[in-house]
C-alpha cells in the first residue's frame, strides 16, 4: 500500500509470498549453485515487470527467474513487494545486468523509448549504491515494527546540470549508464557516459536518514611557494575546513607544496601534502586538479602557470605582477584549455573587487574608480600624517611590522599600485594597457610639512590609482599621491587598509573596503577562489565567466590619455627667498599659463630663513601646470623645487 508522509511518498513492506520465495529457492537449486548459503546470508529478490533475479548477499551474484510469458507467475499487484532481508522493486520492460566475480552479466535491454527507459542496472559489487539504503524490512527482527522506505519521484524528468542521471524506484537509487546517461554514481572517474558537450559530474549520493546528500568527494590542490601568503592559505583550508566542505560540497586537499628546500624545516606544511622541489611533480600528478600559484615574480612563476593551464588544470593566482605583464598570454592559454584563472589575491587583498568587477557590474558601465590599493604606502602616510614621523622613520615602522618588504621600490615608487590599476581597468572598460604606459609617482618626496599643511586646508594625502572613462572614448590611467578632503570617504582609509571607490551609471558610487595586505586577509581570497574553481571544476562549467569580464574578442589594445591633457586642481608649495616681488612674479607666471589660483597663504618665515608659499589652484591641464612650475623653479629668489600634489575634489566622473 501506499502511504503520503511529509513531501514523500512511501512504500511498506509486505509480508512475505510464500509462492514467489519457492520459486526463487527451486531456481536457485536449478541454477547448480553450490555450497549453499553461510549463516547470516539473505537472497534478496529483486523483480522488474515479472523479471525478477536473486541477489545473494555472497559475492553480488545474480539468477534470472521465468518472466510471466514464460510460465512465471505474474505480479499480485500494481506494486512488487519486498520479503525478508530482500527489496523487490518493479521496473517495466527493463532487462537486468549483474555482476559475478568481477565480470558484468546483461539480461535483455529494453526497446528503444520503452517506459522509464534506461541503461541495464548493476548489482552486485557496489557496496555503496547498496549501503545507501538502510534495510528497513523486518530482516528477521521479529517483534519490531516494520519502517517505511524512503520512495522517490521516479518520473522522467530534465535533471539538473552536472547532477547524475538516476532512477528511483520504491526506495533504492539506481544508476544508469550508457550514452546519455549520467556519469556512475560512485563518480569515480572513467566511468558512465556524460551528456554530449557536458563534463562527468562529480561525487557520490548517500543516505543520511530519510534524506539524501551528496557526499564529499576530495578535489586535489598543488600549491607553487610556501611563503607568507602560501602559509595563510593552508591555515584558512585547514581552520574553515567544515564550513568549506559544506558550501562546496567536496574536501579541498593540498596534495603537494614547491618549496626551494625540502630538507628544511619549516611551519604551515598542510597535513598529508608532500614537499618538493620540482615543480613537475605537481604539474603532471594527475590527482591534482587545481595550482594555486603564490611564489611571486616573472619567472618561473609565468612557466609554471603557463604548463598547468597547458595539463588542464585550472590556476589560482595572487600575482599582479605576473598577470600585468603577462596576462595576455596567459588568459589565452586558458581559453584554449577551457579552464579558469582566477586572481581575486592579486589586487586589494582580501577585497572582492575582482569579482565584482567581472559579474556584479556585468549589467552596468563603470565610468570611473579610484582606489586606494597598496596597504604599505597608505599605512606609511598614516604613520606620518598621525605621528609626525618623517618618511624614512614610517617606512623602517611598516617594514617591522611586516607591512613592507626588504626592497619596498615597488610599493613606494608607485609600481605596485599601477600594476593593479591595469587589471582593474580592463575588468571596468575592456582594454589592454600595461605598467609602462600608466603615469606613476610614489610617495618619497612628500614631506611632514605637506601635510600639515593639507589638513590645515581640510585634505588628507593618499596615493591613488585613478581610472576615468571620458567623453570622447579615451581612458585615463594614473597613478600620484592626491589631496582629498577630508570629509571623503576614502580619506578615512588608514593603516593597512585598502578601498576603491567605483562610480557607474546606473549604481553611482560603490565603495569596498577591507584589509589590503597580511597573510589571511589575501589567503582568504585565494581559497574564496579556490572555492570558485572547485565548484566548477564539479559542474564541467569551466570559463564560466570570461578572464577579464569581457570577452577575448573585445579586449581593446588602448594607449591611455595622455596625462598632460588632463586636467586636475593642484596643491603648490614654493620655497623661496624672502624679497619684493616674489609673490607677484610667481602669480604672473602661473596666470600666463591660464593656472587660476583659488587660495594661497603666505607664513613669516622664523629666524630670516626661506618662506614657505602654499597655493592651490583652480582644475587646469597638467601640461599647462608642469610649464609653470619648470619657468618658476629656474626663477633666482626660489631655494627649493616646487613641491606638487593634484587634488580631486569628488570621486571622478565623466567630464
């Protein structure tokens, strides 16, 4: 009978048919088999619209029985039933296949479209087909109720993308094979026959209960360095290892670690992975699936990354450096293998920006983004701006604290920021641009006294990288230090933090912030993209989403606007002698270059030494500007070189 509980249907077991167990006994004794059963061993008939076989619990093996055109007896009713220690369950016009002893027996196949088509079902050595459907017959337990089995849906139906193909029949998951069908339910790879222009989908169904869940299949991970980042990312697989396993459905497992040493010791060697020194090892091991590639530089970093993409293994990167200067060549490779490379580490952090840029703006047109995106500039302008410390005395600060390398050039020079700026300017506008063409200044030649005096016109100093679409199609890419004021919202950055604000047309401004450096902050990013892989990797939807948000086709080679046509307000400070005439020869010089003054102070100078001139201009070329200050420095009463930071006044739009 059928009984409706919960969401579920159920089928209850019967009680046995006396006539049926006979003829199941006589065909056993006729089939010669010998020997008998050892205690504890339960034949378990199995029926299929009158075909109906016995399925020893020794060894898997299989014994056809008369179909009812044959002179077998017909089902009694509209359901089979089950006797003891057994499961009949009913199948249409569905031959049987079995196993014995390693080799694979087929009864008749169906016709062509017959009712619940399907490939022939397999018995026998799948232990954990048969393990994920708890017996609930009375299997001899006399006295104690009888449970209900769990029945699913068996109705033809469109199954979801990358799930196997299987049919449920009172109570027992059944895999199908053959062409078309899904991939074998043990996922193992090899086996079952995906869909065409589908990949096999990953993983194994089990019984929990009356519930059925996907149990966790273990996807292999080769990690290129063991550094600082390539340490955070093993403490965040292992500490967030359950929840990881949860929203992905699978163990992420670093099988192997390139270090330079393998002798050494060393801490935050993952659990079970296998230290080497040659990156081929990881590289052709066919259980690993994904690189995670966090040894930085050129070389062999771009070698290393190219091979992998080459084996089909998708990459996982936090280089900028690497993906700024070689992007091209490796974004094309993984289109030709159709697979990922992610690199949600290699700006910002632990900042999502990458991925936001790819799909959350995917509907939207960003105009413009500035973005406080090296952690190690703005915690040396924090240090200076909050504790008074020249230069030098900050920097010494964040290399102690581990903000800062032993070479900082790149970060301090500006290098660093540019890199990113190129990544992010071709997720935002679809353009090709490297390093060398993004216009950079550092932060060495700032002062303590620039800003005081900043703050004295309520700015506050960052170095920004500024992106900004302009009306007649061209881009603008740049990289300086830059007043804002204070009231701003990155104005408010501080320390190791990193922001980009992002301004499009339909959303407006959209500001992420987040820790910009340290060894969790980019490790978390690392393994949210490592998740992205995995996931799928599971699903056979590899390149899912293009490299750089727009497709290869429509990345667009672009020299950015040349930074002497664009146009900002500016913040000056002369040093120079105190005598008649200063004041006015400099205003002169500026007004003939058409720079507009919009504020200027003039402070005594203490002891009769060099005065300090403080100017901020109205928005004027950049070229127009440089003019003035090159014809002004070569003036005679002037005993410093001007000192000069553009100022943006709001976030940059469309002008």
């Amino acid at each position: 009978m059928d009984e409706r509980s919960g969401t579920g249907r159920t089928a209850r077991c019967c009680p046995d048919r006396r006539g049926d167990w006979a003829r199941l006994r006589d065909a056993r004794h006729e089939a010669g088999e010998e020997g008998g059963r050892g205690e504890g061993e339960r034949e378990r008939p199995i029926r299929r619209g009158g075909d109906c076989a016995v399925l020893s619990s020794r060894g898997g093996q299989c014994l056809d029985l008369p179909h009812p055109a044959d002179g077998g007896a017909p089902p009694r009713s509209d359901r089979d039933r089950a006797g003891r220690g057994g499961v009949v369950l009913r199948q249409q016009g569905l031959g049987l296949s079995h196993r014995s002893g390693g080799a694979a027996h087929q009864g008749a196949l169906p016709p062509q479209g017959a009712p619940c088509a399907g490939q022939p079902l397999e018995f026998g050595l799948e232990p954990h087909e048969h393990r994920a459907l708890r017996d609930r017959g009375d299997g001899g337990h006399r006295g104690r109720a009888r449970r209900d089995l769990p029945r699913l849906c068996g109705r033809a139906r469109a199954q979801p993308h990358g799930r196997s193909h299987h049919d449920v029949q009172g109570g027992l998951l059944l895999s199908r094979r053959g062409p078309g069908a899904g991939a074998h339910l043990g996922g193992r790879r090899g086996q079952g026959h995906p869909p065409p222009g589908r990949a096999a989908p990953r993983g194994l169904l089990t019984g929990a209960g009356d519930r059925w869940v996907s149990a966790p299949e273990t996807i292999g991970v080769g990690l290129l360095g063991l550094g600082n980042v390539g340490r955070g990312v093993v403490r965040i697989l292992e500490t967030h290892a359950r929840e990881i396993e949860q929203r992905l459905g699978a163990r992420l497992a670093i099988r192997r670690v390139l270090v330079r040493d393998v002798e050494r010791p060393r801490a935050g060697v993952p659990e079970g992975a296998t230290l080497c020194d040659d990156a081929q090892q990881i590289l052709e091991d066919p259980k690993v699936e994904i690189v995670v590639e966090v040894m930085g530089g050129l070389m062999p970093a771009r070698d290393y990354v190219l091979a992998a993409l080459a084996a089909g293994k998708s990459v996982v990167t936090a280089n900028k450096t690497l993906l700024a200067t070689h992007g091209e060549e490796i974004f094309a490779a993984a289109s030709r293998a159709r697979v990922d490379v992610l690199y949600e580490g290699a700006v910002g952090g632990g900042i999502p920006i990458i991925r936001t840029l790819r799909e959350a703006f995917a509907s939207d047109r960003v105009q413009a983004l500035s973005g406080i995106v090296n952690g190690t500039t703005n915690f040396i302008l924090s240090e200076m701006v909050g504790g008074g410390r020249p230069f030098e005395a900050a920097l010494a600060e964040a290399q102690a604290r581990g903000f800062a390398e032993a070479d900082p050039s790149s970060d301090v020079d500006g290098r660093d920021a540019a890199e990113k700026l190129c990544l992010l300017a071709a997720l935002s506008f679809g353009v090709r641009v490297t390093p060398e063409e993004v216009y950079t200044e550092g932060i060495r030649d700032i002062d303590v006294a620039d800003l005081k005096w900043a703050a004295e016109f309520g700015y506050q100093v960052k170095l920004l990288a500024l992106a900004q679409r302009h009306e007649d199609g061209t881009v603008a890419l740049r990289v300086h230090p830059t007043l804002i004021p204070a009231t701003a919202l990155l104005a408010n950055v501080t320390g190791p933090f990193n922001a980009v604000l992002v301004t499009s047309l339909a959303m407006g401004p959209s500001l992420l912030f987040g820790q910009g450096a340290g060894s969790l902050p980019t490790g978390s990013a690392v393994v949210a993209d490592l998740i992205d892989a995995a996931r799928n990797l599971r699903l056979g939807v590899r390149g899912r989403v293009p490299h750089r948000a727009t497709g290869d086709a429509f990345i667009e080679d672009l020299r950015p606007r040349p930074m002497a046509t664009v146009e900002t307000a500016n913040y000056l400070r002369f040093t120079v002698r105190d005598q008649p005439g200063v004041l006015g020869r400099i205003t002169s010089v500026l007004g003939a270059r058409e720079v507009s003054i919009s504020a200027m102070v003039q402070k005594e100078a203490a002891g009769g030494g060099p005065v300090p001139i403080v100017v901020l201009t109205h928005r004027a070329s950049d070229a127009a500007v440089a003019e003035a200050l090159c014809e002004i420095d070569a003036l005679p009463f002037v005993a410093e070189p001007t000192r000069r930071i553009r100022i943006e006044q709001d976030p940059p739009l469309v002008r």
